[in-house]
C-alpha cells in the first residue's frame, strides 16, 4: 500500500449527498469500507498523537464532564489520544468497517460503550439524531479535505455543539513555498486517490474561515502546528477552532 493510501486511512469523510458531477461521500465511503483501507500505519498513529496533543492544548478537557464528538472518527485513531480526557467520547463516521474496528478495539480495551463508542451514520443537523446529544467539542481530524461542502458540514457540526461549545478542525495546507508558486498550483495528493480528496490542494485558512463564519462559530483561530508528507509533497497541518455563541 502507498504511503499516501495511508494518509487516507485515518483520514476521513463524512459528508452530506448533494447531487454533484462527481459524488465524493460515496466513493469515500466505498474506499475506507475496504480493510486496506483501515491498517494501522505508524505514520498516522504518530500524526493522530500530534493532532490530539494540538487539540488537547487548545481546549479544558475534563474527564468527569466534557463530551466529544470525534467526526469523521475512522478507525479511532484521534478518538484513542483523546478519550481519557473526556466523560463520553463518540465517534461518528458514514463507513461501517472502521467504525467496527473502533468499537472492537473499544471493547478490547474493556471501555463501557456510555463511555466511548462509535456509530456508523450521515449527520443532517436535525433534531433528535444521536439521541439529541449535544457536545463541549467535536473534533474532526484530516477529513475536511475530503468534504465537498465544507460550509454544509461545518454547519451541521455546529448544530451538535452546546452553546459555547468548540470545533476543532485538524487538516492540511499547502506548505508556504518560499520564494516559488511552482507547488502551490500542483495537487499534494496523487492522481489515484483524487476520486475521494474533494480538495487536492488541501484546505485554505481563507476557506476555513469563511466555513466557521457561515456557521456561526466565533473566536476563530488557525494555528500551524506540524508538518507531513503526503506522498512525496509536503503540507502543513493546522488545527482551527470556533466557538459556538452562547444562548
């Protein structure tokens, strides 16, 4: 398997079908259904470890109270970095495969599904679904560039946060070529895996941002935290958060 293959495993899409010449929710759904898909690179363990550190820094995680939506969880890579700091921790994802795979590995670890669990479902932001559960913090980690919509999706997760709740979104952008646009205008993803990145240049603070502001979430900040190799073209990964206003 490549090493970009990898990049997609823990990285993932949930996404809300809209009609579009090219239909990313279900081919990312197909491709992370295959096991392949699902194995647990190092690479992508050591990244989900940074991505749950950057987060953990940005935000009072509480483990006799805070409750965390882990979208686009994958197999739980980020969820498993994050959950001892967390009262409940569930784990959303539109692929059944590495949802089971989160949910054997919880129960291996012999961990109460109240605490931590995941479910394999495509989130509207309409009341009533995941039992009317509202979060302090969702998280969602190398997925966005995967989304189509990312306005849509950002939206439907602020639908999930209590008031002054927190989103946390982990990606890539392009890495700043120094002194050269040569790179900017090359996709950072290799043309096999395109069918399933609906962002080949990964994703823009400008476009973040204006996804966060759509939604209503306030205190925007992006903060450049890492560095990664996504084939051979290296991107910079980020963490923005927002804040839901309070009632």
């Amino acid at each position: 398997m490549s090493e970009h293959e990898r990049h997609h495993h823990e990285h993932q899409h949930v996404h809300h079908g809209e009609e579009h010449s090219h239909d990313y929710s279900t081919a990312n759904k197909e491709h992370f259904n295959k096991p392949a898909s699902n194995e647990e690179h190092p690479k992508w363990v050591e990244l989900a470890k940074r991505s749950a550190g950057a987060i953990l820094q940005r935000y009072p995680f509480d483990e006799e109270s805070t409750t965390v939506m882990d979208f686009a969880c994958n197999a739980g890579l980020l969820s498993r970095e994050i959950a001892g700091h967390t009262k409940l921790l569930i784990g959303v994802d539109i692929s059944q495969t590495p949802v089971d795979i989160f949910n054997k590995h919880v129960s291996n670890q012999g961990i109460p599904p109240e605490e931590m669990r995941a479910v394999c479902v495509e989130l509207k932001g309409e009341e009533g679904e995941l039992d009317g559960l509202k979060f302090d913090v969702i998280t969602c980690s190398a997925s966005y560039h995967h989304f189509d919509d990312i306005n849509k999706i950002t939206k439907t997760l602020a639908f999930f946060l209590k008031p002054g709740g927190i989103l946390f979104v982990v990606d890539v952008t392009p890495k700043e070529a120094s002194g050269s646009s040569s790179s900017s205008s090359s996709s950072l993803f290799p043309e096999q895996y395109q069918h399933v990145v609906a962002h080949q240049h990964g994703i823009s603070q400008e476009a973040i941002k204006a996804a966060f502001d759509g939604a209503g979430l306030n205190s925007f900040t992006f903060e450049p935290f890492s560095t990664v190799t996504i084939h051979d073209k290296e991107g910079t990964i980020f963490v923005a958060k927002g804040e839901k206003a309070s009632a």
